[in-house]
C-alpha cells in the first residue's frame, strides 16, 4: 500500500483499520497481559506513524534561492523512510517574493544506481547512489533557471563530483573515494541544517577531518563501507 497515492485521511483509516487487526490478534493470544501489552501498544501507534510518514511524504518546502541545502537534506530524509525521488518540481512560492515552493514524487527504492549510471557514467552501490542523486536533484532544481537531469548531469559531475574526490583524497581512512564524497555531501547537509544556512564544502571536510561529525551522520559510524565494487569515470 502506497501512502502517496492516498488522500491523508483514508491513509489514516487504513492505518487504524490495520491497527484494530493487530490489536484483535495480540488479545486473542493465550497468555498474561503483560505478554500481549507490547503488541497492542504497537498496534494502537500506527496510526500515529503512519500519519507521520504520511507528512513527511506531503510535506511542501518554501526556500530560498541560494538555500539548496534544504532541498538534498529533505530528499535524504524521505530516502531514510524508503523512498526514493523520482521528481523535484520547483515553483514561484504564493507571496510572489523570491521564495520557491518545492514539492517532490517518488518512486520505488531501486533505481537510484541505475538512475545515477545512466545520466553521468558513475558506477556506485545503490546507498551512495542515493546521496549522489538527492544531490544531483537539488543542483538541477537550484539552477537559475532550473535544468532537467540530463542538462545538469555534467555540470554536478564537474561542480561536485570531480571538486569533491579532489577535495577527500587526503582523507586516507577511506579506502573508497565514493563513500568519501557521499560522507562529505551528507556531513555537510547534517551541518547546514544544524546552522540554518549552507556551510560550504569546507566546514564539512574540517568535520571529517577531526571526525568531529554530527551523530546522525553515516560518516560517524566506526564501520566504513568497502570499496566500491566499480568507478568510473570515462565520461
């Protein structure tokens, strides 16, 4: 069951329909109370949970020009729920001021490797596909005027692709220059978001370089990701 393809408040019957289910079930089950209490205080949360991916799925941005941070940390977020991002629309905010309102659509989880391979010629397992593409979204979204993925393929590839492995190749911990470059895009939107404004590439290199990283960071992790099985870059 898709939520996106629902409106929010037969999402939410659902959602408590499935939660009465799993609420009669856990009772009927033979046992003390407190055997079936965990059960049932799930059950009865779901419709909570749901509502709240529900508004997260819906949830319309209003931004700044120069605020492309907003845009990557928002696509990685739904990417954390199991969503992957099929479109980035970006419209004339209401006011009619310099504020851009930016809705999204998604799509299925599995593409996103495929998706990144086709527009730039990068070979990456589908995790680090899925930063490199929130990426790649927010810079064709954030360009004035905006541009379709295959115009802003090569740009992002020359802007941020090849500038950011230049820019980690000294961080000899990492044996795999791709997940280098997605701990930096992904340290650096943690610490955008934190100070309510871009930090640039060179706050978030300075983090990783100290490991002075935001928790929520996968950079923070003491388990780097192996290599990456192929890279290219022969376009």
């Amino acid at each position: 069951m898709k939520i996106s393809s629902q409106p929010r408040a037969t999402a939410s019957h659902t959602a408590l329909e499935i939660a009465d289910e799993v609420t009669a079930v856990a009772a009927s089950r033979a046992g003390p109370v407190d055997d079936i209490q965990p059960h049932l205080n799930a059950a009865q949360s779901l419709a909570t949970i749901y509502e709240g991916l529900w508004d997260q799925l819906h949830r319309e941005l209003t931004i700044r020009p120069d605020e492309r941070w907003r845009i990557a940390s928002h696509l990685h977020r739904l990417h954390d729920l199991g969503y992957a991002v099929e479109e980035v629309r970006i419209e004339p905010g209401a006011n009619g001021d310099d504020q851009l309102r930016v809705t999204v659509c998604v799509a299925g989880r599995d593409h996103h490797a495929e998706e990144l391979e086709a527009l730039t010629g990068l070979a990456a397992r589908e995790g680090q596909a899925a930063i490199l593409m929130h990426d790649l979204r927010a810079f064709a979204s954030a360009a004035n005027p905006p541009l379709n993925l295959p115009q802003a393929a090569p740009r992002w590839r020359a802007a941020v692709v090849e500038t950011g492995l230049t820019q980690v190749a000294d961080l000899t911990r990492y044996t795999d220059p791709i997940q280098a470059l997605c701990d930096l895009l992904e340290v650096r939107w943690l610490l955008s978001e934190q100070a309510g404004r871009d930090v640039g590439a060179d706050a978030a290199l300075a983090a990783l370089r100290s490991r002075a990283v935001p928790p929520d960071a996968a950079a923070a992790m003491s388990v780097l990701d192996a290599p990456t099985a192929e890279y290219r870059l022969d376009r």
